[in-house]
C-alpha cells in the first residue's frame, strides 16, 4: 500500500468511527475523532449555527441514540479528498430521525492521527 492509500485509509476509519459514534451516541467515540477545539456548523434553517465541541457532546450524552430509538442505520461516506499529507475532507450522508444529514467534514492529522476540526451540516426533514 502506498502513502496515498494509507492516508485514505486512515481517513475513511476516521470517518467510519464518526458515524459509529453518531449511530450509537458514543460521546468517547465522538471525543476520539473530534480535535478538542473543532466547531460545528449549520445554516440550514435561515441563521448560523455554531457549537463547540463540548456543547456537541452535551447534545448527544442528553438524547438516544439512533439505535436506542430503534432507527435503522441509514449512513454512507460520500466523499474522501485527500489534499496534503495534513489536511482531508470527508462528505458523509446519516440521520437523526425525522432529519436526514448531509455532513462535511474537515480533517487535520496532527501527531498522527486523523482528527475533524470543523464539521458543517444541513438537514433536510
């Protein structure tokens, strides 16, 4: 395998345990992907939303789980482009029941580990 397709890899693992963690409610996994000073945002409903990581994991600690709520697993990485040997982006499809998401997310590999530093979400009901 070659550096190319290791960073891919590694990126697509990175993903995969992003969308673990939102099926599941996993705030450790969540916390595994996510750089502790990464923001979240959305513009979908007409005014900006912005959250921080921490404000993040309070949403998911204080909801169930799809899997808790008995939701089938309806998620899918789109997209990886990979644009230096330190910097991704990874398109994902998932849903929060009744919201289906389309996720970009931006990645940053910093001691060796892929880590998302920005996430941008649109939901559609």
């Amino acid at each position: 395998m070659d550096t190319t397709d290791a960073v891919a890899k590694a990126v697509r693992e990175t993903a995969q345990m992003y969308l673990d963690a939102l099926f599941f409610g996993d705030v450790q996994g969540f916390r595994s992907v996510f750089h502790p000073q990464a923001h979240l945002y959305s513009a979908t409903e007409g005014k900006l939303v912005h959250l921080t990581v921490d404000a993040y994991m309070d949403i998911v600690a204080n909801r169930p789980s799809p899997q808790e709520k008995g939701d089938p697993r309806q998620d899918e990485i789109i997209s990886i482009s990979v644009g230096s040997p330190t910097t991704a982006h990874v398109r994902v499809k998932d849903v929060y029941l009744p919201k289906k998401f389309v996720d970009d997310l931006t990645l940053v590999q910093i001691d060796g580990k892929w880590q998302i530093v920005s996430k941008v979400w649109h939901f559609d009901l």
